[in-house]
C-alpha cells in the first residue's frame, strides 16, 4: 500500500482503501475455519457502523468491547471507527470492581461483549450508570430484559453494507482508550489517535519488512494493542494476510503455524521460553516462518533460531504511549539491545533532575516525537497525570536504561512498580487495593519477583491486623473471585511490618533485594489451582 497523506490515515478509510484495492483476495483466515477477504472485512465493518448509528452510537460515544479473539472483534473495531466512535478495549479477565472501573471512567455508553462473558457485566451493571446498551455475541432469547438492555449482535448483519454515513472522522480524532496498568495509582486510559495506530503499524510493520506474500499468525488477545497493531493494522497496510486464533497453545502453536502457513509471528512474556522448553519434536523446523518477533528474547537465542528454523528479533522498545525503537532486521543483532531509536522520535537518558547522561550512564529513558500524533494523545480525563508523565517537555517512561557510543538503546529494568507477567501489565497498586479489602489484612505491598519463565511474579507481602490469622490459601481464594486470574499473586508473605520511609512510603525496592525466603509460600508449590473463569 502507498503512503497516504496524514490527513487519510484514518482507520475506516485506509480499510475501504484496501479493500478496492484487493477486493475478494483474503485478509483473515480465523482458526482455519473461516476465511474473509479484504472486501468482506470492509462490508461487514459498514453494516456494524450502519448498526450502531441505528441504534444511536455515533461520533465519539465511548463503546467498550469486551470479546475474545473473533472476526466479531475486527467488525465492531473497524465499524465503530468508520463513524468516529471510541472504542475502549476490555481484557476479558478483568471482573468487579476492576471491570466497573474500566468501563465507568472511560464513560461507555455502550458495552460489545459475548454472551459467555455477559454475566460479568451483568454482576456490575447497577454501578455503571451511563451505559444503557449492550450489544451481545450470542442467541438473543437467552439475554434477560432485566436491566441493562440487550440486544444481539447477530443482528447487525441485517444492516446495509453500504459506506456509512459521513461524520467527517480526522485523523487526529481518538480511535481507542486503552487501559494501561496503574503504576503508584489507578490504571490509566491511553487515548490513542486513528494518526497513532497508522504510524506504530507503518512503523513496526516496515521495520519487519512485511511484503504482500506474509501471513501474518496471532494467537495474542485483540484487545491488546500488540495485536492490534502489530499483526492486523501491520497486514492491512502491507498487503499481508492473517491467521488468526483465540489463545496461546504450546501443544497446538506450531500445528496452526503449520497449516495456516504463517510466514511471521510475535510472541510477548513467557512464550518464547514455553516453547523453548517444550519437548523437541522431529517436525520443529518445518514451517514456512521467516521472523519472529519475541519479547523478551528466549534464553537460548541460537537454539532457538536453529531448532525451529527461523529469524528472531527481539530489538525494541516502546509503550502503549508511544514507540521508541520498532524492531529492524536489517540492523545488526547486539546483545541485550533495544535496537536504534526511531528517526521520528528524540530520545534522551536523564537523571532524576531531568539532566541528561552521557553514553553508557544509566537513568530514566525520556522521549519526544518530531511529528504530531505519533504518540498518545493524552491519558483520558487525567490532566495532572498527562501533565506529570510530559514534564520538562519530555515523556517519562518510567523505564531505566541506557544508550552505548553508537546511540543504541538498551534497558536496565523498572523505575516504577508496574509488573509484567506473561505478556501482562498489573498494577501493584490495584493488586494490594483489593488484597486490603479483606477483614483481616491491615496492609499490603506487591512486587515483582523473577520468574523461571522470564519476566515476573507477583509476591505479595502482607501485614495482618493485631489478633487476626489468615491461611495464604483463603487470601488467595480472595482475590481470585475479585481480580482478573493474572494479576492474583502466586507467592504470599506474612510479616509484622514493611520496610518504610519517614514520610511511610513502602520502600519495595528492600522487598524485592530480598526476594522469597523460607517463610514465603507459593501456591504453585502447593498445587493450588486458580479458577479461570
């Protein structure tokens, strides 16, 4: 696809773009078992912008959508961009509280979801007082008229596949409000223009030099902006295909590579060592990929490049707030390296004074772009928190590292205290709110711990009140009906007190020096088993 000017890059527009331009040749291939072309994806995008103006969506309503990896996802995506509508994209283990928050700060009017999922919503509806729809993946008769209406999304396909109306949708306009995990407070929503998703997809996409002849493999959640971005926006502008499936399988990964003849795949957290350490199989190297995006790196590179035939790259770094460094093939493989900042963006390494270092001196990565719109608009409705993160007319990644003599990036580890776990952000924030919420926890701390997988644990340090006893076990079964599964810890600390400050901020970093001891208890030791659902 050529390079449209930045006033087209509008998400609906460069869909109907490709779609004239490829017409009935395929885009999608879901689960090999459905195939859509290009021209396909754009009808069905319209009857679902269609469907929502008939019911009352329209330009710059907030719709959360909450459904598993589906082509119902990309319809509801795209239809809602066709008619400037926001969308706010929901992990589908989010539940309670976290789900209420999400939903009612973000102010969806409306909620996409599966029928499945409903029950979720269903449990929270009386503290979301601006939705008044929702829109459900299922059978219709067994939606309850109770409450929130329902309504089925099925029938949108009943809808004109005709162009929808035009709202005068700009490129500057937002496209989504991602939630991105509190750090030292509540999670914050990430307005990302229709201009930010066409320049991170142009970007990553060019830098893995994805050619009309790639079939691009997703098993990553689409409410992820690595999905999103990376694979389906990354393919829709360089002519590619995409296989897509639901979820990440180590038993059945290579067998959909395999027949989806994926030619490209991106693998976030614990993946690329889940496959490492699967057992070898005679078939490792028959397959017909030629790169993988893996992040972080497997821990034996070369192996992994030999056994299972292909290139990896791993050099890059960047946030849901803006891309630092996309990765590159044609750069030459340094280890430990992020890759070579973007021509787009300014990149500095500075101390806490904002002062800047010199070569190989460690501090905070800072960044700013060149051009407007090739970063996050802003964190919704948080102007101190927007204001805070651009200070000095800087954004802060909150991330340290380095640059070596030559200006390639490096990084160190984290200067805030989000956790990552498999491919996860979690607020350490978030994940003590609700542990205090139990009768007998007076304080909490979580930090990350290594994990043997690569990236983190979550090890919770609790304080109980005076008199109180509590097993891990039942602290445990707390947070696993009020969290989402990946966020509950999986080890658990009792002590008489944190490690503080004068002014009595938690200092963590003494937590995490000492790691886990003999007093700490791991519930994958003692087989515990969280509940998914």
């Amino acid at each position: 696809m050529r390079d449209l000017p930045a006033k087209d890059r509008v998400l609906g527009r460069v869909l109907e773009h490709q779609a004239e331009a490829h017409g009935l040749r395929e885009f999608l291939n879901f689960k090999g078992l459905l195939s859509i072309s290009y021209r396909q994806l754009n009808e069905n995008a319209n009857r679902y912008a269609n469907a929502f103006l008939e019911r009352g969506i329209t330009k710059n309503a907030k719709v959360a959508i909450m459904l598993p990896n589906c082509p119902e996802y990309l319809y509801s995506w795209f239809g809602l961009a066709k008619i400037g509508a926001v969308i706010v994209p929901v992990n589908t283990a989010q539940k309670g509280e976290l789900l209420q928050y999400i939903i009612d700060s973000s102010d969806a009017e409306a909620i996409v979801t599966d029928e499945i999922l409903l029950s979720r919503v269903r449990e929270i509806e009386n503290q979301l007082p601006k939705v008044t729809q929702l829109f459900v993946l299922g059978d219709a008769r067994r939606m309850s008229e109770k409450g929130i209406k329902a309504s089925s999304l099925n029938d949108f396909q009943e809808a004109s596949s005709a162009p929808p109306a035009d709202l005068e949708v700009k490129h500057s306009d937002p496209l989504s409000i991602l939630f991105t995990s509190g750090t030292t407070g509540r999670s914050k929503g990430v307005v990302m223009s229709h201009h930010y998703y066409y320049y991170a997809a142009k970007t990553i996409g060019g830098g893995m030099s994805i050619t009309s002849e790639d079939v691009l493999y997703t098993c990553l959640p689409l409410f992820h902006v690595n999905a999103q971005v990376c694979t389906i926006l990354a393919a829709l502008l360089f002519d590619a295909r995409v296989a897509m499936y639901e979820h990440f399988s180590a038993t059945t990964f290579w067998e959909e590579i395999r027949s989806s003849n994926a030619s490209v795949f991106l693998a976030l957290g614990a993946m690329g060592n889940i496959l490492y350490k699967a057992p070898p199989d005679a078939n490792d190297a028959h397959n017909n990929v030629r790169l993988a995006m893996v992040v972080p790196p497997p821990e034996n590179l070369d192996d992994f490049e030999l056994r299972f035939n292909l290139r990896v790259i791993f050099e890059t770094f960047g946030l849901t707030e803006c891309i630092v460094a996309a990765p590159a093939i044609s750069e030459p493989r340094r280890p430990g390296c992020c890759g070579r900042p973007n021509d787009d963006v300014e990149v500095r390494i500075v101390d806490d004074d904002d002062l800047e270092l010199g070569p190989t001196a460690v501090g905070e990565i800072v960044m700013r772009t060149r051009e407007p719109y090739t970063m996050m608009s802003g964190y919704y409705k948080m102007p101190a928190e927007t204001l805070e993160v651009f200070r000095n007319l800087w954004f802060h990644t909150g991330d340290m590292g380095y640059r070596d003599r030559d200006g390639y990036l490096y990084f160190v580890g984290r200067k805030k205290e989000a956790i990552r776990r498999r491919g996860e952000n979690i607020s350490a924030f978030e994940v003590e709110k609700i542990a205090n919420q139990h009768p007998s926890v007076l304080e909490s701390a979580a930090i990350a711990v290594p994990s043997e997988l690569s990236e983190d644990e979550v090890k919770l340090v609790v304080v109980l009140r005076a008199g109180e006893e509590l097993k891990p076990e039942d602290l445990i079964s707390f947070c696993e009906t009020r969290m989402a599964y990946y966020m509950v810890p999986r080890y658990i600390e009792f002590r008489s007190s944190l490690p503080k400050t004068p002014t009595q901020r938690v200092e963590k970093y003494k937590l995490q020096l000492e790691g886990n001891s003999s007093d700490t208890w791991d519930r994958e030791a003692v087989g515990y088993r969280l509940n998914r659902g």
